[in-house]
C-alpha cells in the first residue's frame, strides 16, 4: 500500500491486515515516534495498550480500515 494513503490513518483506531493475513488491531504508529524501542524509522505499528511488539513497513499492508 503507499505510504501516503497509510499515513491518512496515524493516531487511528485501525485494523490492518498484512500481505500474510495476520490482523492487527490498535492505534496506528510510526516507529519514528519510539525510536527507543523499536530501533528503526519508517516502520509501522498498531498500539494495542503495550501489546505491540510487531512492526511493519507500508509495502507489507494489504488492508487498512478504521475501527472507531
């Protein structure tokens, strides 16, 4: 997905599906916000209250939609 329609969604409730069909479900992040955890830049996240150990770029997203 380009990164300029992924990006319309930072700060929202969304669920994601990646090119492998998981389903992550929380606040859309950019790693660029917490560098300290997560080490690199241009990566994406969905916050789910500290559960959210899995990043992934804009490329990986196969669909995206807000939840709230």
């Amino acid at each position: 997905m380009k990164k300029s329609k992924v990006e319309e969604y930072l700060g929202k409730y969304v669920e994601v599906t990646l090119y492998d069909d998981f389903i992550y479900e929380g606040i859309f992040k950019k790693t660029d916000d917490n560098l300290q955890r997560y080490g690199k830049k241009n990566y994406y996240y969905c916050d789910n209250y500290g559960n959210s150990n899995t990043i992934f770029r804009s490329s990986h997203i196969k669909k995206i939609k807000e939840l709230r």
